[in-house]
C-alpha cells in the first residue's frame, strides 16, 4: 500500500486539478545559463556589462565625446539618451541592439527554454525582461505538440510584432491572422531610470497581464533576473501587484540565480513572506525541473495537505523528440481531460 502522506510520482502525473497560475519571470542570466555556449551560431549571449564591446560600441561613443564612459551598457545608454544633442547616437545604440537580438536563435539541442516552456501549461505564464528571441523561438518549436504557457515580453522583443487592430502577437514580418496586416515591430524598452511602462499600447497591455498574473498566481519564480537599478519601476509595479508579503502567506516565491542566498534574500525581501521561498543555483535544482506541469498541484499538496512530494524530474536529453516522449504522460493526461 502507498504511504497516504507521500503525494507520489504517478498521483501527480494524473492530477491536474490545479487552477491557480506558476508565474515564471526571466532576466538575462536565464538566457546566458540556456546558451552557455552562445546561440545556434555561437554567438555570445550580451548581459549590460559587456554589449559595449559586442557591440563594437567603443568607437562611435569615442567620436562622440564618450570615451571614458565605461562598459556598462545601462550606464551608457542613459547617460546618451539624457544629453539631448546626441539623438543619432542614441539611435545607433538602439539599432545595434534591435539588429543583434533579432539575428540571435536558439541552439538545435534542448535548452534551458525548452524545458520552461514543456514544464507549464496555458493557465501559466512566463514573463521575460530579455530583448532577445528564444522564449518565442521555443515556444514556435512546441506548440504543436504541447499546449504551452502565455509568454509576455515586458521590455518588447527583437523579432515579437504587434497588431493593435486585433491586439495580436506575431513574428515581424508575417501577417496578422485577423486583419492580414503586417505586425509591427514592437518597441524595446532600453535601460533608462524612467522606463514608459504606460504609454506603449503592446508594453502596456504585457504589463497589464503580468499585474493580473501576479495577483492570482500561486508559485511565483525569478530566474536570472538581477533587478537592476535602472528596473526600480518595474520592481514596484510587479511588487505592487503581488502585494504585501503578510497577504501572501501560503504562496511561494522561487529565486534560480547564482548569488548567494543573502544577496537574494536582500534583494527580494518585498517578496518573500518568512521562510516561504526556496532558492536554486541552477535550473535542474528548480521547482519546474522537478515537477514539471504539475508544479502548483505539488506544492498545494506539501504546503496545504502537508504531505511529501515524490520528485519528478525532467532528464537531460539530446533530442527535442527525445524530450517530447518524456513529457507525452503528462501532456496526454491533460489532452484526455480536456476530450482531445
Ligand atoms: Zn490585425
């Protein structure tokens, strides 16, 4: 007989009783620890400090007077995008940016991305901070074969357009389904201290999903996402939203990073209620890599019913086909309920 207080491996697989959202948000070290070894093409992954010189940014910002202004990309851009003469500048800065993310594609093998979005389903979502395309690449690699997660780019997307007739979301130069227009690029948000979350009809309405997202969701992760400074309003909107950690006392905060545990815990103090968070140094460590598409019914059933769960953890495998035989269990268990 099974032990009533062990929420087992095959008792997960068939529940999925769960209704409440596991709310994923991504910063630049989720991309950088998916593509360790750069993209398809083996092209590095820039975080702020070194797109100065991925870039090749070094010479236009000397002829521009800014030669000792440093590497770091946050601090560059605003310190250009605040000296009103040098509008050029700052939009070369930008085309350069836009060009690199948009030629960015996601290694053949399984990556981190693939994973994510495998391992939640579409009452889920994730958010990303990141310009570049790979969320919306794994996503296009698996919904034919997985219903996925609603993915919101909350600082716009390279290769992500936008039409705001139908207020759909498609690649940058394909047609809208609806009104057969093409989709227009969406706009990126760069690293100033006063970001327009408001104004922009697509930021807003990515913004206005994350803040719903928030207030309902049960497990919430940060995965690489390092708040930078230049992020204070995005930090107090999305805190905002979440509300008081006192209002959130049975949900669970989950933070994948490489710093230490007292740098987090600084960082996310808003968040975290006591001891309801969990920290993972890497990806194979987090909830989602092991308990993937059942992750809220998980941790209802140890944190309400108290009872321990029995890990089910998604293995390293060297093909995407490989991978979407591990997760069919799960995904037919859903597709027979929902009468597919
Ligand atoms: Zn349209």
């Amino acid at each position: 007989m099974t032990d009533p207080a062990l929420y087992t491996r095959d008792e997960q697989i068939q529940d999925i009783s769960a209704q409440r959202p596991h709310l994923v948000i991504l910063g630049a070290g989720a991309s950088v620890a998916s593509c360790p070894e750069g993209d398809n093409n083996g092209r590095t992954l820039p975080v702020m400090l070194d797109l100065v010189d991925i870039l090749d940014l070094a010479e236009p910002l000397e002829q521009a007077g800014f030669a000792s202004i440093g590497q770091d990309f946050e601090h560059v851009y605003a310190t250009v995008a605040a000296s009103h003469e040098h509008s050029s500048l700052c939009h070369l800065l930008e085309e350069r940016v836009a060009e690199y993310f948009r030629g960015l594609q996601l290694p053949d093998a399984p990556t981190i991305y693939d994973h994510l979005v495998l391992s939640l389903r579409p009452k889920d979502a994730i958010a990303t901070f990141n310009w570049d395309p790979f969320l919306w690449q794994a996503c296009q690699r698996h919904h034919a074969f997985a219903p996925l997660p609603k993915i919101l780019f909350l600082h716009g997307c390279a290769i992500v357009g936008w039409c705001e007739a139908d207020k759909k979301q498609g690649l940058v130069g394909q047609r809208c389904r609806e009104c057969g227009e093409l989709y227009r690029p969406t706009r990126l948000l760069y690293p100033v201290a006063n970001k327009d979350y408001t104004s922009d009809p697509y930021i807003s309405s990515q913004w206005r999903s994350i803040r719903a997202g928030l207030g309902s969701a049960f497990l919430l992760t940060f995965f690489g996402y390092g708040a930078p400074d230049s992020d204070a309003a995005a930090v107090d909107l999305m805190s905002a939203a979440w509300g008081t950690p006192d209002a959130r006392v049975m949900e669970e905060i989950e933070i994948i990073d490489i710093k230490t545990e007292d740098q987090l815990v600084t960082t996310w103090t808003r968040f975290i209620h006591s001891h309801h968070y969990t920290i993972a140094h890497e990806y194979s460590q987090s909830i989602l890599a092991n308990y993937p598409r059942r992750s809220v019914e998980a941790y209802w059933q140890s944190l309400i019913e108290a009872r321990f769960r029995e890990e089910n953890p998604v293995p390293q495998l060297d093909s995407i086909d490989a991978l979407h035989e591990w997760f069919a269990p799960l995904i037919d268990r859903e597709c027979a309920a929902d009468g597919h």
